[in-house]
C-alpha cells in the first residue's frame, strides 16, 4: 500500500469519526431539547410553550453556523483544513460538555438558559466550521475518481453520531422521571469529554490535504478567500445551498420534530419513537455507502435529481404508517423518507465541493451548507412544532411542508448540475 492510499484511507476514517463526535454533539442537544430541557430551563404551565422554548436555543446553534462558515472558511482556505478540525473538535467538547454542567432553572435562575444558549451558540460555531474542513480532508486525499465515496464519510458521521446520542438517551430514559430530569440527561453530554480526547488523538495524526499543499506551494493561496468567493462563486454558492436543503432539513424533521410530534401529538411513548429512530438510522448508517458508490456509476448529478424528486412524495405514505403507532410499520414510513434523503445527503458533499476552485473550496461549500442549515436545519422544528399545534390532528400540512423542502432541493441539484456542464466557475476541469 503506498503512502498516498494509506493517507486517503486514514483521512477518510478521521473524518469519519471526527463527524460522528462532532455530531454526536449536536444530536444530544437535539434530542434533549425534544425530550427535556424545556422543563429544565424553561419550565412553564404550558409544555408546548416550553418545547417551543427549547427548540428556540436548539435555533440558536443553526444561526452561528454561518458565521462559523464565514471565519473557518477564511481560515480553512488561508492556513489549512488539519488546523480548523482539532481546534473546532476541541471547542465542541468543552461546550457540550458545559451544557452538562449547567445548573436548571430552578436552581440558578435567569442565568440558567443564558448559560444554555451560550454553550449552544459556541456547538453551532464548532459544527460551522467542522463540516467544511471534514468533507475537504476526505476528498482531497481521495483517488481522483473516488472522491463521492471518500467524501461520503464524512457525511456518515451524521447517522453514526445520531445512533451513539439515541443509545445515549435510550440509556438515560430507563431511569425514572425524577432521576432523569434531575441528573440523567446530563450523562450523555459530559461523555462528551471523553470522546473529544479520542477525535483529536485520530485527527492528528492525519497529514494536511495534498491539494491545498500544491495551492500553498505554488503561492496562490486566496488573500480574502470569503469575499473572492462571493464574488466569482456566488451562483454555485446559492445552488449548493438549495441542493443540500432536505439533506439538512429533513433530519432534524424525522429525527428531533418527529420526537415531539408523536409523544405530544399523537400520544406514543417516547420509548417507541427512540427504538424506533434507532432502527432507521442504523438503515441509514449503512445505506449511505452504498448510495455514493452508486451515484459514482450512474453519475452523480443524474442520482441527486432522482432523490430529490423522491422526497418530494415520501412523506405521505410516511405520516400514514406513523399514525399507526406501530413500531414496524412507523419504521418503515420514517425509513422509506430517510434512507432516500440521506442518499442526498451522502452524495451533495463531493459534488458540491467539487464546484469550487481548490483555494476558495473550505469557504465556498462552508458558506453554501451552513447558510441553508441556519435558514431551514434549524427552524424546521420550530415550523413543524407550530403546523403541528395550528393544525392538530391533520397530518397533511406536514407532509406539505416536507415536500417543499425537497422541492428547494431539486431545483438546487438542476443549478448546480447546469453551473459544473458549463464550467463557469474558474480554475475548474468538470469530470462529468
């Protein structure tokens, strides 16, 4: 094995495990925020209000993505991607594992969800700058034309962290409400620490990506890679946002909304829900590997529309097995809608990547995927949560809802796809 495919192979695992932990991270807050930390910070005689509360600060993670974009993608395409990845990872354990220390309301007051929305505003800042760094380390070690499936790692973190935070709080749930709501939920997030000691051990020991090593050797490292990139990139930048949409949106509608819609809504225990969330991203986890691997052989552009259009008609036969109740059968409707959107998910980050210029690429697909993560990722619970209360017992609005988002996504893949056949970005050679 030589040292160029044992460094591709390596840089594929470390942004791997790196995302898992990173979102590890986001996902307990997540699922916290949908289970718990309303009555914790923001108790009120009203739990719709305080869920309402809750998924208020989970927003507030999706608004500092995009300045995180903004900062990590300067500095990702000034000093390199390693660098950003052990200091993001870093900043993400103490702030997730702040959270777990955090007194309730009860205890400290105002000062309670003030020191909660602090340590959620630094996780959004993390995740900001992580992800871009991540995709780039994966592809740009890959083989020229494996850089889909290398790239995909990194967005299989997503389902791998999701599994270790659901296991997380399958763990805690079993204890009785009081013990939960006092000290149990905090257990997931200081695990935290732990974790953060093992990402940075992995992560080091990766080399810099070879393509931004030739940009640094031939001197041509972008001086304001952000502002160079709104301004040569912007239409790849808009695109690939709305490429991306339901890849984003979507999780956080199945896996945080969908919490609070069956336990609020619909009645089911939450143990149901979280078994049942558990099945579907394990069918995730393995589903998304196999999506960038055929997405390489049809051609990636032609896989992304087919997905895209997919999603737009999932959710119906979604809402109807999950007004079953049965565990089964809500596996399979919630299945179905996310083993499709994460064939989206795992194959946009290479594609997407690949339409930008090497110099200007950590900004350009930072800006593009934390823009559309704070605009749509981080109020779809929010929106469902209001759908949900305006329109109770219809479902329809819901699935309309859905739909909308992957409509956003199509139309974003057709942009994207028309910007690489035509090659209007600079500095680039299109493969396909």
């Amino acid at each position: 094995m030589t040292q160029a495919s044992s460094q591709s192979r390596r840089a594929a695992a470390a942004a791997f495990i790196g995302t898992t932990i990173e979102f590890y991270d986001f996902y307990i807050y997540a699922t916290a925020a949908a289970l718990v930390l309303g009555q914790v910070f923001f108790p009120s005689s009203d739990p719709t209000l305080s869920t309402l509360a809750a998924f208020a600060t989970f927003a507030v993670g999706f608004i500092a993505r995009p300045m995180a974009g903004v900062v990590f993608g300067h500095l990702g395409d000034r000093l390199g991607r390693k660098k950003m990845l052990l200091f993001t990872m870093a900043l993400m354990g103490v702030a997730t594992a702040g959270i777990g220390l955090l007194p309730s309301h009860a205890s400290a007051g105002i000062w309670a969800p003030i020191g909660l929305v602090t340590l959620r505003f630094i996780q959004g800042i993390s995740v900001g700058g992580e992800w871009g760094g991540a995709v780039l380390m994966a592809s740009e070690h890959a083989p020229a034309r494996r850089k889909t499936f290398y790239a995909s790692f990194a967005q299989l973190g997503s389902p791998a962290g999701l599994i270790l935070s659901l296991i997380a709080f399958r763990l805690v749930t079993a204890l009785d409400q009081a013990d939960f709501l006092s000290w149990g939920w905090r257990l997931p997030f200081l695990a935290s620490g732990l974790l953060m000691c093992v990402g940075l051990a992995i992560r080091s020991g990766v080399e810099e990506s070879p393509e931004f090593k030739a940009v640094q050797a031939g001197q041509d490292t972008a001086r304001y890679p952000v502002l160079e990139v709104l301004r040569d990139c912007w239409r790849e930048i808009l695109f690939a946002a709305a490429a991306v949409t339901i890849g984003s949106a979507g999780f956080f509608f199945t896996n945080t909304f969908m919490i609070t819609y069956v336990t609020q809504y619909q009645g089911i225990a939450r143990s149901t829900i979280l078994d049942t969330l558990f099945l579907v991203t394990i069918l995730q986890f393995l589903s998304q590997p196999c999506s960038a691997l055929l997405a390489e052989r049809m051609g990636e552009g032609r896989f992304l529309k087919i997905v895209a259009l997919l999603c737009v008609l999932l959710p119906y036969p979604m809402f109807l097995l999950v007004e079953t109740g049965d565990i089964l059968l809500m596996t399979l409707g919630i299945a179905m809608a996310v083993v499709t959107l994460s064939g989206l998910y795992a194959v946009i980050a290479g594609y997407m990547a690949e339409a930008f210029p090497v110099r200007l690429r950590y900004s350009g697909i930072s800006l593009a995927y934390q823009l559309i993560c704070a605009v749509a990722g981080g109020t779809t619970p929010l929106i469902g949560t209001w759908l949900a209360s305006e329109f109770a017992g219809q479902w329809w609005p819901l699935a309309l809802f859905f739909s909308l988002l992957s409509l956003v996504s199509y139309v974003g893949v057709c942009g994207l796809s028309r910007l690489r056949r035509q090659g209007t970005s600079p500095e680039l050679v299109f493969v396909r």
